[in-house]
DNA sequence: GCCGTTTTCGGCCCGACTGTTTTCAGTCG
C-alpha cells in the first residue's frame, strides 16, 4: 500500500462525505489528511509498522485517522470509504469533476433525476431536463453541456516550463495597459510547482477597466468566463485559464500573498493571524477595521511576526514553523550554478555536437561541463561502448586544449542493466572523470530488484551520481517504485550523489523526496540532461525543484567549483565494503 | 475529525462571482 494510494481513498471519503452534506470541517480533516500522507516522504506503511512511531504525531492526524490509515495498510480497504460508497451510487463523484458543479448540486441532480454519471448528465442537459430544476436555470445548462464537451481538455494541468511561456506573454501585455502598476502571476506558478493549472495574474491599477480590456485583447484568448469588479476570467485557446485579480496599490502585497498561496499556508497563515488578534484578507492585515499592512509581502508577514517566506517553500510543510525559528533556508539560486555535470551530443542521442555543446557551456559561464552520452546497452540512441567512448575522451582531449576557459569532464551515463550490472567495465569506468548511472530498461520490475540495481550502483565507487533517480515522465509515466530510504541512506554512506534532473517533464527526485534524502545527509547534482544547446538552459526548473525543497547552496555540488567534489571526480570516493550487495546481481 | 497554558467543548480562513433569487446559496480559489 503505497502513499498516494491511502491518499486517493481519504479523498474519496472527502467527496463522499460532501455529497451527503456532512460536517464540513470533518471533511477538511479528511482532506488535510489526505495531504499529510501524500507528503510524508517516507511510507505510511514503514510507520504504521514501526512500534517507536505514532501516526498521531503528525499535525492533522488523529486517534481516529490513525487508525483509519493502519486499517488500509493493514486490508487494503477502508470500511468507512466502502459503507460511504455505498450509499452513493459510483458514478456520481465523477460530476464533482466539472467546474461548477459541487457536491450540492451534485446530490440535487441526483434526488431529482437520478443522475449518477457524466453521461446521463449530458443526456438530462440535452433534453432540457436541468434548467427545470429549482436552484437551476437556462444559463446553468448551457454550462454543463458547455463543460462536458471540454472536460478533456480543460482540468488538465501543464507542465511549469509551458506555462511560463503563457506567463511571460500575458505579463508583457498587459504592462501595456495605462495605470498598470506592481504586477505579478502568483498561484501554483509562482510557488514553481511542476505542473501549472492555471494563471493567477494579481496586478496593482487604478483603472479596473483598462487592464481588464486589455486581458480581452490578449490573442490567445478563447473566451471570457467571468468579469466581475475586481477579478475577471478567460480561458485560452490552449485551455489554459487565466485569472486577474486587480488591487489598489495598498493592497498589492496582501494580494499576491493571498493569490500565491498555497491553500494549506493561507489557511496556516489566517489562523495565525487570527491567534493575534488580526484578520489577513487580500486586502492587507487589519486590526479591527483598521489595516496595518498590505502594500508588500514582507509588510504582511511582519505584520503577523515572521519574516518573508520564498513562495516555493509556500505548501505548509514546516516553512510557517522555519520561519518562525527563524531557520529559513537560503534558498539556492540560479547563479549559484557553476557546471552542467549531465549532457549529450549527437555522438549519442544529442543534437549538438560534442564542440557545440561545450561552447554553449562556456558562454554560459560555467566553469566545467561533463560529456555524458549513453552507454551501449542504450542502443536506440547508438549508446557507446568502450572502444567508442576511448576515441570520444580522445576527442575532448584535444578540444579541451582549445577550450583553456573550461574544463571538460570525460564522462559517460552508464546504464544500470536489467540484472544489476553496470553496462560498462570497471577498467573503464576508472578512466572517466564523471559517471552517471541511470536506469532505463527494466523499469517493470519488481520494487526489491529495482531496488537491488539501485544499490549496487551506488556502492559502485566509479559512480558519482544517480542520473533521474525516478524514470517518471509527468503526465506520463509514474516512474519505477523502489525502498526510497534504503537509497538515500546508501547514497548518504557512500557519497555518491542523487541527480535533480532539470528536464521539465522529468524533474526527479520530486521536492518531497529531495527534502527526506536531504534529511539523511544525501548531497546533489542538479543537471540538465541537455540533448541540445537549448536545453542546457532547462537548470532553471532544476534549480525550481530544489527551491521548493529547501536545498541551499551547498546541498548542490554543481554549485562549487570543481575541487570542492574532487573525490567523486575517477570515482576516488571510498566504495562501501560492508554491504554483501555489491557483488550480488538480482 | 482535529485541537488546546485562556478551552476536553466549541471552535475550525475568507471573499468574489454567478445564477438564481428578490436576499442568497453554491462554487471556487
């Protein structure tokens, strides 16, 4: 029983609960919990089983929720969620779905036309059946028909590299505006979330009216959803939805903070406000009626003792108590970055060539870059066996002596075969400066043998790092399932480094993961994986990832220059003799 | 359902917009 798992049945019990109109703040519980659990870090199930461990001791959990966790772990079911279930029938939560329809309207649709599926939504819309409905009407339909069509498209999140385009073009337009002031995207694209479901955009105006035209004028907007006084919908040709919230100037500050979130802080930040004796709305913090801070963010957390807290860390994980301390980290920047320790060329599956792409590197600034083509098992990108990767390092010899303003790491991404092995000899790997080993073939197996390949790499002293610990593609593929503590705590031993693969579609490890191996002493590499010279600008959602996990500058190795991590360089770092696992293959 | 040196009971974040009403419920963020 796997964490998002438990997750996904608080959840459900959440949605449950709702379209039978219980206790709201018992469903909040369910869906807290539900967050608590998906961010654990660590299994649920390692810590229903440990007998030194309480579940109750997390923030949201209590006697009750604990032992409805260790009831799921322990019979994969949750007799709740099953009694719930059974008094609504199962396609009904499937309505809750559709943007305007909630869990009342939901049951209405129900008691009335005994509707309990997306399809004979559609069907009642299409007959004329809903507008008749009391608290129903024409517009409401029309809506829901409207809604049903889209619903593949739309609800569907994009990844933060493609929402920045979106973000960046609508930011631009709409400083064309006369009166625009202070303005921002906050939301989830803010806080450099991986995946982006909208666009919050907060902005400072005198004339409501300007900037909200000049939102409609935007080209790529498909359709105006909502034009209210202060706040004004629309979606775009894509899909994507955009939201604009226009503030006085005084309030700019409350705003972004509030249109930033997330939820879980706001509400965190609220209550403490609340604690206080002050009230914090978008508009500013007041006191009474009368309002003592909102014109910046910093105002508006002084304003309730705490120091400014970086949007990334913005998930009520811990920041509210960090910042409290205060223990805030110094988050790592993107021009901490001294290397790219991961790229490609067309030597292998790149696009560039191996000239091309150390020349892009220098122009950069960076001070070293690692040439890591595939390794021969890889063989739809014509990975390199020994006698090829000699001649390649060969190659980087001699344009290394035209090249004196950046040092050139002869490396490889070595493959961690299907049986535990490692693709290429050690007589091999001792001649290389930098290695990282991946997986990318048996990525079905088992969680233990993945686990066991894993392992063995990392005891593998030629190894400087774990190329994208995960394999997961967002949207697409979640990702091989190994012993995550077992991983870091042998990463942490050796030394051996877990990789941030900057990709935007890759960004593995995920900012939970990265936060517990930091907690066992794991250090990183962010790279970008680069098959292009384009792509070596992907370490800025590298870099995002390891913000919001907290990472400083020197979790990162990238960030120091080359001595400082001389002993992963020809793999000198001490090889871990203690295990029996090193010689084992699975 | 959780939580607590003001509380073991009685709180639990807060406002905007829409569609439907004729003063407000439902939904959303």
């Amino acid at each position: 029983m796997e964490n998002p798992q438990v997750a996904q049945i608080f959840e459900e019990v959440a949605d449950l609960l709702e379209i039978q109109s219980e206790n709201p703040f018992r469903i909040r519980a369910y869906r807290r919990a539900a967050q608590v659990v998906s961010d654990l870090g660590e299994r649920v199930a390692d810590i229903v089983h440990d007998p030194d461990r309480r579940l109750d001791d997390y923030p949201g959990i209590g006697k009750d929720l604990a032992g409805k966790i260790r009831e799921i772990v322990d019979t994969g079911e949750l007799s709740l969620r099953s009694e719930l279930a059974a008094k609504v029938p199962p396609g009904l939560r499937a309505l809750l779905s559709l943007p305007g329809l909630g869990p009342k309207r939901a049951s209405t649709l129900y008691k009335n036309l005994g509707i309990a599926s997306l399809d004979e939504l559609r069907k009642a819309a299409e007959s004329h059946r809903i507008k008749a409905l009391k608290g129903f009407g024409e517009k409401t339909e029309q809506a829901i028909i409207k809604s049903l069509q889209q619903l593949k498209q739309t609800g569907k999140r994009i990844l933060w590299s493609e929402a920045k385009v979106y973000a960046e073009a609508l930011t631009n337009h709409l400083r064309g505006a006369s009166g625009v002031g202070q303005l921002e995207v906050a939301g989830s694209y803010r806080r450099r979330k991986e995946t982006v479901g909208d666009l919050d955009i907060v902005v400072a105006c005198k004339s409501t009216s300007q900037v909200m035209d000049r939102l409609a004028s935007f080209e790529e907007v498909a359709e105006v959803l909502a034009h209210g006084g202060t706040r004004m919908t629309v979606r775009l040709k894509t899909g994507l939805q955009v939201d604009l919230r226009v503030v006085p100037d005084v309030s700019f500050g409350a705003a972004l903070q509030y249109f930033t979130g997330s939820k879980a802080h706001s509400i965190h930040i609220r209550r403490r406000a609340q604690d206080r004796g002050l009230k914090v709305n978008e508009y500013g913090v007041f006191r009474g009626s009368r309002r003592i801070a909102g014109k910046t963010e910093v105002e508006v957390y002084r304003a309730i003792g705490l120091p400014w807290i970086p949007p990334e860390l913005r998930e009520d994980r811990g920041e509210v108590e960090l910042a409290e301390a205060p223990q805030l980290p110094d988050l790592v920047r993107p021009e901490d970055i001294k290397g790219d320790l991961h790229v490609h060329t067309t030597d292998t599956d790149g696009r560039a060539s191996l000239e091309d792409m150390v020349l892009a590197a220098k122009r950069r600034g960076y001070s070293y870059v690692a040439i890591t083509d595939h390794s021969r098992r890889v063989t739809m990108a014509r990975g390199l066996d020994a006698r090829l990767l000699r001649q390649q390092w060969k190659r980087i010899d001699r344009l290394a002596k035209r090249n004196p303003g950046i040092t050139i790491l002869k490396g490889v991404e070595l493959d961690i075969l299907e049986d535990g092995s490692l693709d290429l000899p050690d007589s091999v790997l001792q001649e290389a400066d930098w290695v990282v080993a991946s997986i990318h073939y048996g990525q079905n197996q088992s969680p233990e043998r993945i686990t066991r390949r894993l392992l063995n790499a990392i005891e593998n002293p030629h190894v400087a790092a774990i190329g994208h610990p995960t394999g997961r593609l967002i949207g697409k593929r979640p990702g091989y399932q190994f012993d995550l503590q077992a991983v870091f705590t042998a990463a942490a031993e050796t030394g051996c480094l877990m990789e941030i693969n900057a990709q935007p579609v890759r960004l593995d490890l995920d900012e939970v993961a990265i936060a517990e191996a930091k907690k066992k002493g794991v250090q990183f590499v962010v790279s970008t994986d680069a098959h292009s010279v384009e792509e070596l600008g992907f370490m800025e959602f590298g870099i995002n990832q390891a913000r919001r996990a907290g990472l400083e500058k020197l979790d990162i190795v990238n960030t120091r220059p080359l001595q400082a991590f001389r002993k992963l360089l020809r793999g000198a770092r001490p090889a871990k003799r203690s295990g029996s696992m090193a010689k084992v293959t699975v």
